[in-house]
C-alpha cells in the first residue's frame, strides 16, 4: 500500500502541539492516543492555514470515509476532544479514527489495528474544512 503524505495546517499542528504537551490524561487510552499523535504531528507537513488544500482534512472538518470491507459509507466531524461526542458524529482527534483521517486527502487509503483486527479506509471526500471558508487561516 503507497504511504500518503500527512499535511498539517500550522494552526492545527499549535492545537495538537499543546494536547500533546498538557499533562498526561487520566485515561490510559487517551495517554496512548496523545503518544501516536505525536508521531502524528511529527511526520506531518506543516503548511500555513491559508495555503492547505482544500481536500485536506484538518480539525472542524466534516469528512467521508468508505469502509473497504463492509463497502459502507461514514460521516463524521473531526473535532478537538472536547467536542467530542460520538453520538452526534464528532470524533475527537485523539480517537483512532479522528488520528487516522487527520492530514490526508480525498482518495488517500487508511489502514490500522483495533481491537477487533485491521481496519480499512479510504477518504472519499471531505465535505466541509473551515480553511476554506476562510476560517483558521492565520
């Protein structure tokens, strides 16, 4: 499988930058979660706010994904943790999902282990990112 480029905007990578310098969570899932997203950040392109491409999904962006073994269609928001709420489809950046889509593009193929074995995505397309309505642009 060809290995995508993650692109950061400099807005979010400050964002992620101080969830990863806060002090530990309480939750050892979050405190695993903190320490894959700076591998994350750190193998991320870094480009100004104004300048990401508009198919990137960044933080506040409402994304498409396609299950590749049950062919079925998800949507859902990445958001900060805070503003997580499963339920309403806000998954947080610190979830393996929001970690996985977070950086890529529209096409781009995700793969990694859960619980219950390897899971297979692709970016279909990303709906809404607020860098293109002007939002977060620096």
């Amino acid at each position: 499988m060809r290995k995508e480029r993650l692109q950061l905007t400099d807005v979010d990578a400050r964002r992620l930058r101080v969830l990863i310098d806060a002090p530990r969570p309480r939750d050892l899932g979050d405190a695993a979660g903190v320490a894959v997203l700076e591998r994350h950040v750190g193998q991320a392109e870094v480009l100004p706010a104004g300048r990401i491409d508009p198919d990137i999904v960044t933080i506040g962006s409402e994304v498409l994904v396609k299950d590749l073994a049950t062919h079925e269609a998800i949507t859902f928001w990445v958001v900060s943790p805070g503003s997580a709420d499963a339920a309403a489809g806000r998954i947080s950046v610190l979830a393996p999902l929001g970690m996985a889509v977070l950086g890529r593009r529209a096409g781009d193929r995700i793969e990694w282990e859960t619980p219950g074995g390897l899971r297979r995505l692709r970016v279909v397309r990303v709906l809404y990112q607020p860098e293109r309505e002007g939002l977060n642009a620096a």
